[in-house]
C-alpha cells in the first residue's frame, strides 16, 4: 500500500543528487510547484491518488532518439500513450525509437522513472501532448517516488515545449 504524501519538508541532505537537480532547475524556472513524496505505486490510479491528482494529469516525461546522439523529451498524459505517427508527422522524420534503460540514464542523468526535462543533464528539445496545458500537471521530481506538480502552462512555457497532439488514448489492458 502507498504511504500518505509527505510535503516538502525533507532536508537538503536527505534528497537525492537527482532530486536536488530537478528541484533547483524548477526553482531556476521561476515557476511554482508542489514536491510530493510518496513510496511505491503499482498502477496509474493509485499514483494519481496520492499525488492528489487525477489520472490524466500525471505526465509521463519520455525520452525518444531521433538519430545518433539526438534525444528528446514528450510530456504524455498518463491515460494516453505516444502516437509514433503523430510524432514522426510532427518533427519530419521516419523513424525514432526508445532508448534502453541505460541510455536514457547516459542522455538524461535520470533512471527510468524519476525523468524530468528539468535538471536533465542535457537540455533536449521538449514535444508537449496538447492536453499537458491548460491544468495542473503531475511530472518526474528526479527521484522515485517524487513527484512535481506544476501548472501544465507554466511547465510548457519554462520548457521551450513544441505543443502538439502526438498521443493517443492508452489501449485498455
């Protein structure tokens, strides 16, 4: 069972280097956000239940290779997955795939996970799902179990993001 969401109250010293790294680069983003910790999640609803959020409103940051040494982030609505043609259409390419775990570890600084754009060792271009703006967004807080909500416009405009629809909604399971 998920623990109850603790705010954001733990000591510098107790987070980890990748959460610090989030945290500060959304500081430098001069936007407002809300820290939630929690423990483990097995699905979508409970993550969205303690989180405080609805389902939809988790984005999941995933990272995609266009080409060689050539990754970027999608922000997905956690009901919906990525639509490769949409994206492929979108960004003028024919094929793009996902690294494994450890690539997206080498291009991100972050495990699977715990990614967020912000903090990222490397500043990729960012493709946001059209209905990450316009409410409030639950994303990656660089470490597992730690989440950052946001306001979705805020997160788009700090980002850079290319706005789009590039998903569709997830098959049922």
């Amino acid at each position: 069972m998920a623990q109850d969401p603790q705010p954001e109250t733990a000591p510098e010293e107790s987070r980890t280097p990748g959460e610090q790294r989030a945290t500060a680069a959304l500081d430098a983003a001069g936007i407002a956000y809300r820290v939630v910790r929690h423990g483990m999640v097995r699905s979508l609803a409970e993550a969205a239940q303690v989180r405080g959020i609805d389902p939809a409103g988790i984005v999941k940051t995933l990272v995609v290779r266009r080409a060689e040494d050539d990754y970027l982030f999608v922000l997905v609505p956690g009901d919906r997955a990525i639509s490769w043609p949409k994206l492929r259409a979108l960004l003028g390419v024919t094929r793009m795939s996902m690294p494994d775990a450890a690539t997206a570890l080498a291009v991100t600084g972050y495990e699977r996970g715990t990614i967020t754009p912000f903090g990222s060792t490397h500043a990729w271009p960012v493709v946001a799902d059209e209905r990450v703006a316009g409410r409030p967004a639950s994303i990656g807080g660089g470490a597992h179990g730690v989440s950052a909500t946001v306001d979705g416009d805020d997160l788009v405009l700090a980002l850079g993001a290319t706005v789009a629809d590039v998903t569709d909604p997830e098959p049922p399971r």
